[in-house]
C-alpha cells in the first residue's frame, strides 16, 4: 500500500513541477477518457493530499474540476521531461498529462473526476491527517471513545486518521507500548498522546526521506542491524527485548507486535473471537527485503539492561518512581518494572538506568518525562519547516545504499531517475533480488560520487542508459544533476543518507 507520506511526497514535487501549467490530457489506456476530456488543456490551479487521497483541481473557482487518485497498492504518478516522441505507457496508465516541457503519467487504483462537491464529500469522510497542518487529533480521539474496533484496526480506518499503512501502523503502536488488539475506548489519555505524537514524528519523517525509518538515531546505532530502519515489521524478534515478534490477521492485513514491549493493558478482556486469533498468532515470516535478523543476546540489549536494573529495585521503590512518573501503580512486580521501562525508553535507552552516571532512575525518568513533554508541544502536525525533502533520487538512493528491494514500500513518486535506481539486496538478499525490480532498472541517476561505492557493494545495478531527451536534445551523456536541473527537481542541496534523523527538523 501507497502510504501517505509517499502521497503528501507526490504533492509536494508536484506542486514544484506541474503547478500552473495547462496540459494535454488523455488516458492511454482508455479508462478516464470523459475526465481527461473535462481537464484537457485547463490549469492546474491547485493540489491538495488528505491522507492516501491526491486531489488535482483544473479551472478557477466554483467550475473548476476535481481530479481524485487514489494510488492503492502499488500506484504511481510520474513526471518526465516532454521528449520528441510520446512517453512509454502501461495497460495501467489512466492519465496521460502533456505540458509544454514536462509529462507526466498516473496509474492509480482510482481515478476519477467530479467538481468541487467531490473533493467536499471525500475530505468530509477522512479522518486527521497528521500530515496536514489542519489536522485537529482530537477528532481521533473522539473516534477511539466511541469505537468498538480494537487500535490496531482505528489507526488503518481512513475514516479514523488518515494515511497510516500496515508498516506504520505495526511501528507506531510498538512505540507508543500499545497492544493493536487494545479496544480503542480502553486506550488511555497518555497512550493516544504517545500513538498521535509518534504519527506525526513517523509520517514526518517518511514524508522527508522517502524512507519507512522508523528507528531513532541514537537507538539505531545501538540496535545494529537489522533493527536500524524498523523495530518490528518484518522482524522474527525484537530489537529492544529479544521477544520473538508475534504476527496475526486484522482485516486482512499482517499485524505486527511484540507482545513483551506491547503487552494488553490490565484488565482488558478481548471478545472470544479476537482472543482465539491472538492465541493463534505465530513467529513472523520474513520475507525478502533486507537481512535475516538474528535474535540479539537479551543481556546486550540496552532495554533489558535497563529492566534488569529496573527489577533490583523493591516494589515499593518502583511504585514510587512510577508516582513521580504519574504512572498507574497497579499490577505485579513484572509489569510494573515494565510500565517503568517503557516510561524511560523515550530518551533513556542508552543509560543503564542512570548507575553509571550517578543519576537515580527517578533523575533518569524525570529528565526523560520532560524531554518528551517538550518534544511533543514542538511537534506540530504538517509537512511546513521540516527542512530538505530529499528528491525521489535521493530516497532511492538510501533504499539502495540500505540493501531495500522495492518490495517492502510502494513509492509512488517516481522522476525518471528513480526508474533505473531500483535498489537489489546486499549480500544475503542479492541472488533472491525481485525480478521485477530488475527488469525496471532502466538507468541510474545518482549522484555521481555515489555510484561506484554502490556498484562494487553490489548494491546498486545501473542498466545501460536510455537515451532520454529534453526538448529534442540527447542527455546522454548528461550528469546527473544537469539532468536533474532539466527536469526542474534539484539535487542541488547536500542530504544525509541513512538516518534522516542526523539532519536537522
Ligand atoms: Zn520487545
């Protein structure tokens, strides 16, 4: 699935590209004729994203037309420079759009056209984006309180907050400490802060990288692989506990979770049906995208260091560290040591507890409680101020430099350069590389300095360059960034590959 960081990413090239102009429309593969005929040769006046839902308005005012796309699984809109022949196009090519300089092309699950009523209607029908400015959580809230689904099934309801996929979902429930079975309703105060506040830092991030990066900088380094980009999707154990990963069926979808970071809250009974599915959940099976995870050894695990220090304490010490958390205080010595690892995990991973520093735990907890008190009230809903977006280029580029098939997330922001930087697996994943991916690898522009590191990993494979042309000149033998230049989307701005989290927000 398309996931809306990836969406907000097509808007926001889009908005650089194609905004302002008139374009030829047509639909190559004849399944939007009457809505091409209704946007032909009128300018795109404005773009808007809510969610997994682009909407492309053409004409002024009350009259003007509405282009709604949504990409579903593996949808994608391209935007090429207008060569002397018309662009190559697929069976699943609904729209062809024809500017003076630039085409660009949509395949999308749906496509279809109305006016203003429509983009009304959609939007009406969608939950808070925490991609948008005007996203107001509360409506999320209101939604958990009234709703009878589990959280795991809320944060993939569109109608409850919009834009959230299968992987963030998995991620953000695991940083949040948060079981996807919890009935919505049962989701405390302080839990729904935590599922928000990680949504908008998670899409946040996506929507700047490219990437699905879920790890923390700082946790990443301690981590290792393969837990640097994900904690848990894709993963046969935990990165912070060791736990094997449990992963069942909701609505279709794998549910991940680690049942020890993520336990059910006390006292929370499941109804019969989803507590036999949960009893039936099994080890996860991975498939290709990147290494095989090796379970760490629990005693190296900063996590388990911290809960092992954390469990020398009596219970009545825990108690009263979790009170100057405003931590519940019930529950057995396990989950208390557990309520109160999870309250420092934030920005206490790397401490053992404060021992070697000679700070309490109570210190330690206090600091970190503040720390994220303040990250939260500074983290603001929205794609203004995040700083550099990395080009679709350069996101593919870091897939690639981390050894990620185009398998685990669908991008749907493609330039032509991003075709041919189709990443194959290092090492344990090369020889099972999707042939798919191989077959779309038509030619790479990274940057130059990039690629011969890449190609001697073996990371990266470059087919033959295509000769592409810009108002009928060759660029063969263009760099990549003159090419770049051609195309309108820069690859003028220095970005750090890897973890987004080095660059600043
Ligand atoms: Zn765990």
């Amino acid at each position: 699935m398309v996931e809306g960081h990836q969406c907000h990413r097509v808007v926001h090239a889009h908005k650089k590209v194609l905004l302002g102009q008139r374009f030829r429309a047509a639909s190559p593969n004849g399944k939007f004729m009457d809505g091409a005929k209704a946007i032909d040769q009128q300018p795109l006046t404005r773009i808007e994203c809510h969610g997994k839902n682009l909407f492309y308005f053409f004409g002024e005012g009350e009259g003007a037309v509405v282009l709604h796309a949504h990409f579903g699984m593996s949808g994608a809109f391209k935007t090429l420079p207008r060569g002397g022949s018309p662009p190559e196009t697929t069976p699943n090519t609904r729209l062809l759009l024809t500017g003076e300089r630039v085409v660009a092309l949509l395949s999308a699950m749906i496509v279809q056209h109305g006016g203003l009523d429509l983009y009304e209607e959609k939007v009406a029908k969608l939950g808070p984006d925490p991609l948008r400015e005007d996203a107001d959580k509360e409506r999320l809230w209101a939604v958990m309180q009234k709703s009878k689904k589990s959280i795991g099934q809320l944060l993939m309801d569109q109608t409850a907050v919009a834009g959230i996929g299968n992987i963030y979902r998995a991620e953000i429930l695991f940083k949040a400490g948060v079981h996807p079975e919890e009935p919505g309703r049962l989701v405390s105060r302080e839990g729904f802060e935590l599922i928000w506040r990680h949504s908008v830092d998670l899409l946040q991030r996506g929507f700047k990288s490219g990437s699905i990066l879920t790890v923390d900088a700082d946790e990443a380094k301690i981590l290792g692989p393969p837990w640097q980009r994900r904690y848990i999707y894709n993963h046969k154990s935990c990165g912070r506990c060791g736990s094997a990963i449990s992963t069942w069926i909701i609505q279709a979808r794998t549910c991940y979770a680690c049942l020890t970071c993520q336990p059910l809250q006390a006292g929370t009974e499941l109804n019969p049906e989803r507590a036999k599915i949960l009893a039936a959940a099994t080890g996860t099976k991975v498939f290709n995208s990147h290494c095989a995870p090796e379970p760490p050894r629990a005693d190296s695990n900063p996590r388990s260091k911290a809960a092992a220090a954390l469990g020398r304490l009596t219970v009545a010490a825990l108690k009263e560290k979790l009170k100057e958390l405003n931590e519940p205080l019930d529950g057995k010595k396990a989950q208390l040591v557990e309520r109160l690892a999870t309250a420092l995990q934030t920005a206490t991973l790397a401490t053992t507890v404060g021992e070697e520093e000679g700070e309490s735990a109570a210190e330690v907890a206090a600091g970190a409680n503040a720390l994220m008190k303040a990250e939260a009230a500074a983290l603001q809903p929205g794609t203004q101020g995040l700083g550099h977006i990395a080009t679709a280029e350069e996101a593919a580029l870091e897939k690639a430099r981390a050894g990620e098939g185009r398998n685990v997330e669908h991008v749907a922001l493609e330039t032509e350069g991003t075709l041919g930087l189709a990443a194959t697996q290092s090492k344990t994943g090369a020889k099972a590389a999707p042939r798919r991916a191989a077959a779309r690898m038509v030619k790479a522009e990274a940057p130059a300095a990039e690629l011969p590191a890449l190609q001697a990993s073996g990371k990266l494979t470059i087919r033959k360059r295509r000769t592409a042309s810009v108002a009928g000149r060759s660029t063969r033998s263009k760099s990549a960034a003159q090419t770049a230049e051609a195309r309108g989307i820069g690859l003028d701005v220095p970005y750090e590959w890897g973890n987004p989290e080095t660059t600043e927000r």
